[in-house]
C-alpha cells in the first residue's frame, strides 16, 4: 500500500505508517510460503503495493491436507449453522468497507463510487449464498416414488475439498463468489487468489480467520497460476476444481491433469460478477446420495 | 439340510430368432460396415457361436453421428415433447410386448440366469422408458429452468453386464430431453442392442434418432472422440472413464461417468441374520457379481463375524450355478473368457496374500466360462481382494468393532458408487447413511434399482446421476 505519510517535498512525515505482511491463509493460521519466496504486487499504475508470499507446491499441499483435516467438521454441522456463519462473514466485511474499497480500487484501479459498490456486492453475495444454506437440500433433493415397497429418498452432499483458481481480474468480489458457492454446502476450499490482485483476499482472509469460519474451511494461497494450479489439478485428494482464473489452453491441460482422480470441473469463465449467480457452481460441488429402505412388515 | 433335486426347467430357445450376421443401425437402416470387419458374439455358458457382427470403424462412426444430428436438427428437436413421450411410451409397450423374447436373447448372449433378466432386467426397461416418456413434454418442472433445452447428438457406451437396462438407463433419457443418440453396446453382448433397433423400427421413431454401432474399446474410442458430439456418458470401469475424461475435457463436451465400485455391506449385530446373509447374497451373487455397486466388501461386527459367516455358508452351499436358461439357476456363467481369466487372477492373488478361501461344492459345466461363488475370509484392508473391484461372485470378508470403525473402512476407497447397512436401528442407519461416501445407500436391502431413484458415484465412481428427475441433467443443457 503507497503510504499515505510519504510527502513529495521528501521532508519526514508526521508519522510512520504501520504496514502489513501479506501472508497465506492455511488451516486457520496465517504462515509465510514454506518456501521464503515472496512476491511484487502492484497497483493498476504499477507502483509498489506490497510483498505477497509465493506459495510453493509444499504450501498447496499443506493446504489440501487442511481442508481434508476440516471437512468432516464443516460438512457434519447443520445447515443453519453454516448459513449463520456465512451470515457472520457478511456482518464482518461490512465493518471494514472502507479497508477493502480502498484495496480494491488502489488493485483494480476502480473510481470511489465503483469501488464501495463491488465491496457491498461481495458483502451482499455472502448474505445471498448464506440464505442458500439450508433450502439447497429442499430444492436439490427429492423423495423418489420406486416402484415397490420402499421409502427412498436423495439428498445433496459436499463433494469434499475444492480447489478454486480464483479469477484474475476481479479480486475481491469475483473471489467471494468462487468460493462461496463451495463452503455453502459443506465443502472446504483450498483457493488460489488473483496473482496479479491478491490482496484483498488475503484481507479477506483476515476477517475468516475472525469470523466463526473453522480453521481449515478456507484456505488462501497466493503467488503464481502457472506454478500452483497445476498441483492443485493433479492433487489426489481434491474433489472438485474451479478452473475460472486459469487461461485458454493451460485450463485444458488442468482439466486433462483433473481427470486422473475424476474430479469434477467447473470450466464457467469470467464473467459479470455483479449479477446474480446461476446455481451452476454451487450444484457443481454438490453430490446427490440415495437411501432405500424397506417400508413393508 | 438336505439340497432339494430340482428337475431341469429351461425356458425354451425358440422364441429367438437369430439372424446369422447383423449390420449397423444407422439413419433407421441395418447396414454393411465401410471396412467389412466383423466379430462373433458367443453365448459364454456354451461357447456356442451366436450371430456375426459387424465391426463399426471411423467412418461407420461418423456416418452414424451425421445421421444423429441430422436426426435432431431437422425432426427429433422440432418435434413437441408430448409427440417425443408417444414414441417412447411406445417403445416401453414393444418391450413389455417381447419381454419373453429379449430376456432370453439377454441370458443366450451375456450369461445371466434367465429368472434375472425376465424378473429384474427386462421389467426395468421397460419401466425405464415409460418413466422417462412421461418428462419429455415436462422438462420445464424439472427445476432446470423454464425452457430446458437438449444439449444435440449424444455418444454413449455401455458394459455387458446390463446390455439391454444399460442401453435403456442412457436411451430414454436422452430421448426424453429431446438428444439424438449414437449407441455403443459392448462386444460380448450386442444382441439385445441390435433387437432393440428392430424395436426402433417397429415404433416408426424416425430414422437417425437412435443408431446402434457395434464394436469394441476402437469403436467407442471414434465415438467419444468425435466432434461432431455434443455429450458423452459411459457406463463401465474406472480406468476406461479416467482416458475418456481426459479425451472429453479440452473438447467441453458434457459428460457423465458410471465406473467401479467397491461397495461395503456392513453387517450390525443386531440386524436380522437370515435377511442380513440373504442381502449379503443379493449383494454379491447377483447377476455373477457383473455390478458395478456389487457389495464385494463384507463388513461384519465383530461379535456376530461367525454366526454371520455360518448362515452365510450354509446359504451358499444351495445355490445352483449352472444353465442360464434354467429357471431354477442362481448363478449363470461369467460373460467372457477375459473376465473369468481376471476374476481367477484376483481370487490367486488373495489366496497368496494369505486370505481364506473358500467356495460350496460345486459342479461347473465343462464347457463355457464359468466361477464358483467364493468367499475370502481373514481379509485385510491392504489386501488386493478388498481394493480392487473384481467383477466377478468373489466376496471379501472383513471385520469391524465399533460404528465409527465401519464408516473408516467402508470409506476407505478410491471409489464410492454404494454402500449396504443392516441393522434395527433406526438411528444408526440414518448415522451410517449421513456418513458414508457413496451415491446409494441401501439399509436393509441391496441391488435394488428404480427409473424413479437417481444412481451414481462419489469420487473415482465417477460423476452425474442416472434415474429420476437428477438423472434428466445430464442430457439438458443447464
């Protein structure tokens, strides 16, 4: 962030900004990259932002084993829970309004005006998608009519742990509306943030880590598409991947690396994250389980 | 107890007729193949020669897939769903109205024993048409939207050891939501794919809508891989499913996968014996153990492991394995010399990795291809026979203490097509059923199967439903 105490008459400022270390976002805790790589990011302009931490292939993995590790926590709580908690993320993220307006706008280089209504759509998504929480199973499942003395009935299920290469271009709202669709249900999510814009969901990740998100559910990872994504698609332990920030032809060859475990992939692009949502991505990373029971004495 | 002496009870023969070589269905035709390639079909119970048939290469393939599309662009999709349900209702009544006659060419071509494809695969065909005959004028209440369309011309393979219920859990749908198909049926058992075209003809569908090519893995490997293809769904094993996901993900066709399974039938101590061993039976032994959801992995409390296994042998000890066109057969031939080469494969490496085994005497015909149900006892986790699935009427029998033990080892697999529960209580097969991960879940049944129940895997088991309003996704465009 360019300090706001530096003066162009170059004469000592008043008082020294305190800035922050840009760090990841693995089972709860906030490490450096295993690997002491950072990172330059930059504003629209190109000017110096701060440095993120390059995330290596150990970090990528520690971060899969985190969200396994969460996964039977976050997907056995009831859906009322998840929906408050996801309710709690929103009330977080509107105190800090103004924090991440100004991140967004010094990243994506936004006016004021647009800026504020990117950070309240993202707010409103996370209100959206924790409404969802406990009618996806009403609209998703079914009590299904067998032909025979049965009761049988379908319920969607999390698929487990998502990997999410976050887009590129819209860095905080497109990231809310990535990974929101996946933890809604009781999926845990290992997300890779826009390389070039990471940091507002790296403060993102601040206000998970101090809301009532279990350590683990989300786990944010930063540095570079082209070297993390592809452990990602090849992970034997991920169930599902989104490959919307990841290019053309190199989304190909995740989505070919993907088939290995039979992930399922959501190849949905970029798109005006302003909208609305479809469900596609929240159906995506959803299972349908069936259970059949005798119903005859 | 003393085994009952059953008299022979065949179901006569002559209600096929087999022709001595059939061509491909293309454009509402039977038609010679462009390399003039043909395979034999045999009836795997005798090694008997059955019919001739013709090998589709490339270009019968995209002869078919041209026929496909223009099937749907100029007829299929204009036409209202009410007149698309009128063929398939009528599709579902020609299948009642043959029911005799496909059961048996089913049991002469795969093996099944004949009281399973009369009383299990044919019913389900039919039904499978009629339940979907009745979505295709109603998509818009299937919560895809107001306007579901169809995603075009579909490419669809499936295994041998459903041929007909296979071809209907990919045909009727796909119909119903208003897709063309090209049909792959497997090369040992293409008969009852082929009867189905004449069924096709009979119910005037208009010609393309439906084309059949018959081949093996290059067949199907033209068929996934063409581009004038607008979706895939594959029925068959894993690693087959893992090639075509890699084929179909630069291309962005939609696809759905049916793959293996490793399924655990966990038997509590409180579950009824008789029922729990007559489940374990239907589990394994049905239809050879050729299902994918076959409860291969026993998973039995500890405290009740030997009674458990001492009903379970005493049952065994009376089925009868033998001529699949007897009425009284439990168990019929293995479909293919491949499959029986593999299955004794498997059940050599058990015994060497120190497993028990352990089959009911049991005479086998001399001729064809043929297994004895079999039952591996002191199996561990590491052990092959309880990691990799068989396909064959192999059980392996492993123990557990407590719940939380059942739902580890049930659990612990690549796989996740379905899972078995037996116990009286109510609250612990809900607490089993929450936790396993596998798409069906049957407590205090198994095998059991319905146009209207959505089946499908978790994980490497692959990915989309088939049956009921979820299985409509897979062939809308949503």
């Amino acid at each position: 962030m360019s300090d706001p105490a530096t003066r162009s008459d170059g004469a000592a400022p008043a008082r020294i900004a305190v800035r922050k270390t840009y760090k990841l976002y693995i089972g709860g805790a906030f490490p450096r990259s295993e690997s002491g790589r950072s990172y330059v990011v930059t504003d629209h302009r190109g000017g110096f932002l701060a440095n993120a931490a390059l995330a290596s292939r150990k970090d990528a993995r520690d971060a899969v084993a985190a969200a396994r590790k969460a996964f039977a926590g976050w997907s056995g709580g009831t859906a009322y829970n998840r929906g408050q908690v996801l309710y709690r993320v929103a009330e977080l993220l509107e105190g800090r309004r103004a924090q991440f307006a100004a991140e967004v706008r010094a990243t994506e280089g936004l006016g004021v005006r647009q800026a504020e209504a990117v950070v309240d759509e993202a707010i409103d998504r996370w209100v959206w998608y924790a409404g969802w929480a406990d009618k996806l199973a009403q609209v998703r499942g079914a009590a299904n009519p067998v032909a025979g003395p049965y009761f049988n009935f379908s319920l969607p299920e999390p698929t487990g742990v998502v990997a999410v290469i976050a887009p590129q271009a819209s860095s905080l709202l497109g990231f809310v509306s990535v990974i929101a669709p996946a933890v809604v249900s009781g999926n845990t999510v290992v997300a890779l943030a826009s390389e070039r814009s990471p940091l507002p969901a790296v403060s993102l990740s601040e206000v998970l880590a101090t809301s009532d998100v279990p350590g683990g559910v989300i786990n944010v990872l930063t540095g570079r598409t082209a070297e993390i994504a592809p452990w990602l698609a090849s992970h034997m332990d991920v169930n599902a991947i989104d490959l919307c920030g990841a290019s053309g032809s190199s989304a190909d060859d995740l989505a070919v690396a993907a088939a290995e475990n039979l992930k399922r992939v959501v190849r949905a692009g970029d798109e005006d994250w302003t909208l609305t949502p479809s469900l596609e991505r929240m159906l995506a990373y959803l299972e349908t389980k069936t259970v059949w029971h005798p119903a005859a004495i | 107890m003393g085994k009952f002496e059953y008299a022979p009870a065949p179901e006569s023969r002559d209600i096929v007729s087999l022709r001595e070589s059939y061509g491909l269905f293309i454009g509402g035709e039977f038609t010679p193949g462009v390399d003039d390639r043909a395979f034999k079909t045999i009836s795997p119970a005798t090694e008997e020669i059955l019919a001739e048939v013709t090998e589709a290469g490339p270009a019968d393939v995209d002869r078919a897939v041209s026929a496909a599309r223009q099937a749907y662009e100029h007829t299929w999709s204009r036409l209202p769903g009410k007149e698309r349900a009128k063929y398939l209702f009528r599709i579902a009544r020609i299948v009642q109205e043959k029911a005799r006659e496909l059961a048996v060419l089913e049991s002469l071509d795969n093996g099944k024993p004949i009281r399973e494809s009369r009383d299990v695969d044919i019913p389900l065909v039919a039904a499978h048409f009629f339940y979907h005959a009745g979505w295709a004028d109603k998509l818009e209440y299937a919560g895809y939207g107001p306007a579901p369309r169809p995603l075009g011309v579909a490419g669809q393979v499936i295994p041998w050891n459903f041929p007909l219920l296979m071809l209907a859990w990919k045909i009727a749908p796909a119909l119903a939501c208003g897709n063309t198909v090209v049909l792959k049926p497997a090369e040992t058992t293409p008969l009852t794919a082929l009867a189905f075209a004449e069924i096709c003809q009979q119910a005037d569908l208009p010609p393309g809508v439906v084309n059949i090519v018959t081949g093996a893995g290059e067949t199907g490997r033209a068929l996934v891989t063409h581009p004038g293809i607008d979706k895939v769904a594959f029925t068959g094993s894993t690693e087959v499913g893992k090639e075509i996901a890699r084929a179909c993900a630069p291309s962005r066709k939609k696809l759905t996968l049916e793959l293996g399974g490793k399924a655990a039938n966990i038997v509590f101590e409180d579950a009824p014996v008789d029922q729990a061993v007559e489940g374990i039976v239907n589990g394994i032994f049905f239809n050879q153990g050729h299902v994918c959801c076959a409860g291969s992995r026993l998973l039995v409390q500890e405290s009740v492991h030997a009674e458990v296994l001492a009903a379970l042998r005493r049952r065994l000890e009376t089925l009868r394995l033998g001529d699949p066109l007897d009425k009284n057969t439990d168990v019929g031939a293995i479909n293919s010399a491949a499959q029986l080469a593999k299955i004794r494969e498997l059940s050599e490496v058990g015994e060497a990795e120190g497993a028990q085994r352990w089959s009911p005497p049991c005479e086998l015909p001399v001729k064809g291809f043929w297994f004895p149900p079999t039952v591996f006892t002191g199996v561990s986790q590491a052990h092959r026979i309880a990691r990799e699935e068989i396909f064959g009427p192999v059980l392996s029998v492993l123990t557990f203490r407590t719940p939380a033990e059942a739902v580890e080892k049930a659990n612990n697999t690549p796989y996740g097509l379905s899972a078995g529960v037996w116990t009286e209580k109510g609250s612990l097969i809900l607490w089993m059923a929450s936790r396993l991960r596998a798409g069906v879940v049957w407590a205090n049944t198994f095998n059991k199967f319905d146009p209207a129940s959505p089946f499908g895997g978790y994980k490497e088991s692959g990915y989309g439903r088939e049956g009921g309003r979820h299985g409509l996704e897979a062939y809308l465009d949503v």
